[in-house]
C-alpha cells in the first residue's frame, strides 16, 4: 500500500534561529495522535527532496546510505504499521502492519518514550553505499550524515512545536528483529505533542 504524503511546506512560522534556540529533546508526549501533514513535514526535512533536486541532509559524495522508515502508531489516516519512506516520491510504502512501539520499546533498553511516541522515526544505515567509494573512512562519513538528518529532524519537530528526542541506546540485534528491513538500524526519533 503506498500513501501519497501531502507537499512540504516551504515557508513557516518559526526562523531557523528560533528553532536552535528552542530545540531540546523531549521523552515526554501527549496521548494524541501527529497529522499527516506533521509526518509529511518532518519526513521531508529528514530526508525529502529540496529545491536543487539534492537530499534535504548533506551526504559525503551524495551516496545518501540511508533508508527512512516510520513505526506509526497514532497518526490521523494512516494505519498503525511499519513504513519505507520514499523521498523521491514524497510517499510511504507500507513494510508491515501492526503497531510495533511496544517491542521497539523493549528492543530500545525499555525506554518508555519510544512506546508512548505516537511514531518513531528510524534511520537504517547500508554503509556499503559509502564505503565501497571512501573505503574505511566511509563509516565515519555515514555517522557525520546521519548527525545532519538528525538536526533536521529536531529543527523540524521544534518548529512544529513537536516534541523529539535521539535514540542511539538500543539492542541492534533486536531492533533488526523487530522492523525486519535490510541495513543496520542507526537512530530512532520518536515524535509525539509535548507534555509540558
């Protein structure tokens, strides 16, 4: 099943100043559901396609080694499921039904925000499409990479007023378990509505 995501917004409410200045991480979420439009958003800030035809996040050489899916459990007209995130398209493909933030939460040492998250963002690595030109240096390149997705996300989050924080703390094995995908799992962002 493939959702077509609603077109990014180009402009918004908060300056890029703003968002540095208020970004924190945030493990505390409301029991609401994000909209599409938000999910759009901060997918297209991740990883999306910008004005040059590039990747919203700079890649050593333009080898882009990710791959973006989302665990959704509460997002308004989208079924809780695991899914691939297509920046060419600005699309979803569903991998696989089912809410996976229990077991993701466990896989993650048990840290409850990864279950509370209405999604959780989740950055797969193929080091192979670094390395094979940068040889060795290239797993140092796909880290400074995914540091740069990793802002974008939390710039966007914030200046949706959302809430977010990384998650490098977990079981690879069992996370590779859970989402069942090829590559190596890298970074998790759950995103929900702020407590506070």
């Amino acid at each position: 099943m493939k959702v077509e995501l609603p077109a990014p917004r180009l402009k918004g409410e908060m300056s890029v100043e703003e968002a540095i200045n208020l970004r924190k991480s945030i493990r505390k979420y409301k029991d609401e559901p994000l909209t599409l439009e938000e999910v759009s958003q901060i997918l297209w800030a991740a990883y999306g396609i910008n004005a040059w035809g590039k990747r919203t996040s700079p890649s050593a050489g333009a080898c882009y080694p990710f791959e973006v899916y989302v665990a959704v459990s509460k997002v308004e007209g989208l079924k809780p499921g695991l899914y691939h995130y297509d920046g060419k398209t600005h699309s979803l493909e569903l991998v696989r039904e089912g809410d996976l933030s229990r077991p993701l939460a466990r896989a993650c040492l048990n840290q409850r925000h990864v279950e509370t998250a209405p999604i959780n963002i989740i950055i797969v690595a193929h080091y192979e499409r670094t390395t094979r030109r940068y040889g060795e240096r290239g797993y140092r390149y796909v880290h400074i990479d995914a540091g740069h997705m990793g802002q974008n996300i939390y710039l966007q989050v914030t200046a949706l007023k959302l809430g977010t924080v990384a998650v490098g703390a977990f079981r690879d094995r069992e996370v590779k378990k859970v989402i069942d995908v090829p590559g190596e799992p890298l970074y998790i962002f759950p995103v929900g509505v702020p407590e506070n």
